[in-house]
C-alpha cells in the first residue's frame, strides 16, 4: 500500500485564497485593511528569508505590512518599546517578533509585551495558558501546530478518540500541538528524548506530528499501518547527488513511511506552507477583532 | 503481592513542618511573617469548609490569614477590587480564591487580576502558560498536580523515562499534572472521556494518576502489575453498612488495585493532606519572593 500524499500547499493555497476573498470584502464594505507588522531583531540569515516570505504573503492577499529591523545588539526597553508602538497603532492588527531573538533579550517578556488581541503568533504566555485550559479560549493559536492540525484533519476530521502521538515537545510546536490535540478530543502521548522504546509508543498513533528536528528518523517499523503521519521537520543533509550538494528531509523516514501509513506531508511541501498560511489567517482574525 | 500504601498524611505532616520551621526562622530574622488572604464568594458549604481548613492550617504554621468572604451575588467588580486591594497589601504574600465561583463570575478573568507574585494557586493563566512552556517558570505550581507529584517521587524519585498516564484533563489537576510530568521527563499520555479502550492504555502506565472523579473506576486488570498509583479523585458513595450511611472513595477501586499496583495512594490520606501542605509551601514562596 502506498500512502495518501497530504498536499500542503494546495491546502494552504485554500486557506490563503479564502483569507484573501476575506480581506477583499471587509475593504470594500468599508472595515479596516488587516496589517501585520513584523519585528526582526540581529541579522539571522533564516530569520530574514522568513520575514520576508511572510511580508510578501501579505502583499499577496492584500494585507498591509509594516516591517521593522532593530540591530542585534537592541536593548530589552528598545524592542518592548517598539512593542508598545505597535500595540497602540491602529493600523497594526498582529505583532510578529520573529523568534529566536538575540540571547541577551528575555524572550517571555518581549511576548508578554504584545497586546493578547494582536498576537497573531499565539505565544503570548497568556494565549498558550488558554490553550492548556478546558473553557478559555486563546484568541489565537500559534500557526505551526494549527496547520499542522489543519492537514491531519483533512484525512481524519473528527480527531475524537484517535491515539495521537507527539514527538517532541518544543514550546513552538510540540506542545502546543499536543494540547490542541486534547482540544480535538483525542489521546495525547506526548514523547520526547527521554521516552523509553520509542518505536514502540509511535506505533500506537492513529496520528503522529513529527516535530523534533532529526532527519529522517522515524522509520517504516515505526508505523501503524494506515496511520496519519504529519512531518514538521525541515532538516537539511548533504546529498552529493543533488545539485545544490544537500536537500531538505523530514523526522520522518519518507520513503519507508509512505509503504505503511494511510496519509502522510512530504517535506518540502508538507507543513511548512501551511505556517504562513495561518499567519494570514490570524492577522485576518486580529482585524476583525479590532470590529469589536 | 500488596502494593506500598504511599502515606499522604505523612509525607504532608512532613512538608508542613518544614514551612513551619522556615516561617519561625524568617520571622526570626526580622523578614515579613508570611500572609495568605482567602477569598470566598457565596455560600458552598464544601468551599466554607476548604477555606476553613486552609486558614486552619496557616494557624498551625505561623502564616497569618485573612478571611474575606462576599456575598453570592457579588458583581464582577467588586471580587476583582478586594483583588487588587489584596494585590497592593504588603501583609498578603498570597491570594487564594476559592473556585468554584459563582457563574455569572468570569472565572479566568478574576483569576488574571492576581498579581502573579501571589497566585498561590498557579491559577493565573500566566503561569499554566509558563508551566506548558520549556525554559519559562512558573512562579508557583497548582497545589494538588504538585502534591501528587511528590507522593509519586516518594515511590519513584526519577520520573524520567517513565510512562506516564493521566486519567482527566480538568484544569485544576489532569492537564497541570500532565504539564508537570512533562517536566520531569516522563512520556506522558492524557486520556479522558472519550478516550477508546482505556483499560488498555491506562495498563502501560508505570505512573498512573486518576484525577476524574468517578468513584472505583479504575479496576485491578487495568493496572500494570508493580505501577505507582496516585488517586485524585474524592468520591462519596452509599454504604449502607457505615455509620454515616456513605463514605469515600476514590476513582480507583482500592481493594483490587492493591494487589496488582506496586504502590498507591488511599482515599482518604493520600492527595488530600497534600494540597494544603504545598498552599502553604507556595505562601511561604511567596513571602520570599517579596523579600527581593
């Protein structure tokens, strides 16, 4: 058997095209341009290819985009102050600091400086403890682990009951995810470099999410058969045939895996279209809570 | 085999005089003498009695108390008031109100008007948003999730690598419990009501804690044989041969799971004594934290 191949751009290419139509028709009805406005501190190479991917996702759908750059060396009062700024400003309806930030700045504080109503990553400590508790709603979820979400529920749409299982348990991915997955009703193991027999607790998921960095690491045994697997991983090796001398792989084991599960996001492709997709999607819904 | 019955009352009595020894050495040394202020809003007989024994027990240990109490109908304003009263009061190192509210209270939003250096509870969605996060931490942990950890740890003082299950995801023990298993690096798996064959899922717990209150649940063939079993759960059921017409128990059923779990809480003497004991470890951190 072969897997079902989980097309993440073209679902994200959906969401895109309906937050666009969204955008189209609170302007014409005479309601607020959704902006985004987008703080990179230091000169992380990554860092800016991202913060521009997302800025041009922005002209894309007709949102507006402020971009600030604040040098590497930025004090703490500097981007808090900056913040601050954009929390005020009515034309800025989601704050994205990309992170990492520089490690002489305390990360927690400069989220907890965002206003919960702009922020459109959904890692103000605030909106994390939301999500963790039944009854409190976040008013937005971090982007990564909604479409990740998004993509398993495109084959299995009601998540109720199904084993899940969560490898890795990073703030930005693993765990956030793991508690939308209690959300969705279903059961949530979540694993990580500590887990005993891991093979073994992965081959319980109806759904796995990848999502510890590690090339190619789940395997085909690892695998119920028929499974949902979700590949967050974007890690580069070195592949002496590829042109470029390297090329981008998953967690997941792609080759062997898609003998055994049911539906699986190959990588590029998979995931990580879906990030910025949802980025849209929660600036869109930071306009519209500005409505209120 | 008979499982260790982990003695709750005990390992309590012990956490209780050491916060008693260390209020009497700090009010020694000239610092502040701890202070909890309790909040109760309307008249739940169950509440009244919580309260009591809290202020009961900060008597016995040197911690002073203050007792507010408003009536059932009391608005949203005035509850978050007396908060910030509370929150500016030097004498008031910790500000416990006792939940349930009333329901025309916003629960979250009371909880979010406690200064965060005197959330005792660990309620404020800031610090369940700490607790959910790697490298962010929380300036106190929910009472009875830390209270059941440490009878576990009397059992099994590692908790790396083991399996974890928890049975509930109620706020105020299933999923803070779980966030502090993660932790403490155990795979953790949180099953719930509508999770699909859990007899076999709670039997690869080497840590089990039942925190769903339905009474006996838990039956003797779910358990792995040799596990650590910690009961959250206070039931009161029928039992005609008592006295009182009824007793308690929890959501395991005792008398089978002690002969397969390696050791377990009883109900009662087990959790319960606990959650007083660390409210009054957590007051005491509080007072500390006012030191700085």
């Amino acid at each position: 058997m072969t897997a079902q191949i989980i097309d993440g751009k073209a679902v994200a290419a959906n969401v895109r095209a309906e937050v666009g139509k969204a955008v189209a028709e609170r302007v014409a009805a005479g309601k607020s341009r959704p902006g985004l406005a987008t703080v990179l501190v230091g000169d992380d190479p990554a860092s800016h290819v991202y913060v521009s991917s997302k800025r041009k996702a922005c002209a894309e759908l007709g949102i507006e985009s402020f971009g600030f750059e604040l040098p590497a060396d930025a004090t703490q009062d500097k981007v808090e102050g900056l913040v601050s700024e954009l929390n005020a400003d009515p034309r800025v309806h989601g704050i994205l600091v990309q992170l990492p930030l520089p490690s002489h700045l305390d990360e927690e504080k400069v989220l907890r400086a965002i206003s919960i109503e702009k922020d459109v990553d959904g890692f103000h400590p605030i909106n994390i403890g939301r999500l963790a508790q039944k009854g409190r709603d976040p008013l937005f979820v971090p982007c990564t682990p909604a479409g990740s979400l998004v993509l398993a529920q495109t084959v299995i749409p009601k998540l109720e009951g199904c084993n899940a299982v969560v490898l890795g348990r990073s703030n930005i991915v693993g765990m956030p995810v793991a508690l939308l997955l209690v959300r969705a009703n279903a059961t949530v193991t979540i694993c990580h470099s500590r887990t005993k027999d891991l093979p073994s607790v992965v081959r319980q998921a109806d759904v796995l999410i990848a999502a510890v960095g590690r090339p190619n690491m789940v395997k085909g045994s690892w695998v119920k058969p028929g499974a949902v697997v979700i590949d967050v991983g974007i890690n580069r090796i070195e592949d002496p045939t590829h042109p470029k001398g390297s090329r981008l792989v998953g967690d997941v084991d792609f080759e062997e895996v898609k003998e055994v599960a049911g539906a699986i996001t190959p990588v590029p492709g998979g995931v990580g279209p879906m990030t910025i997709a949802m980025l849209m999607q929660n600036t869109l819904r930071g306009a519209e809570l500005s409505d209120k």
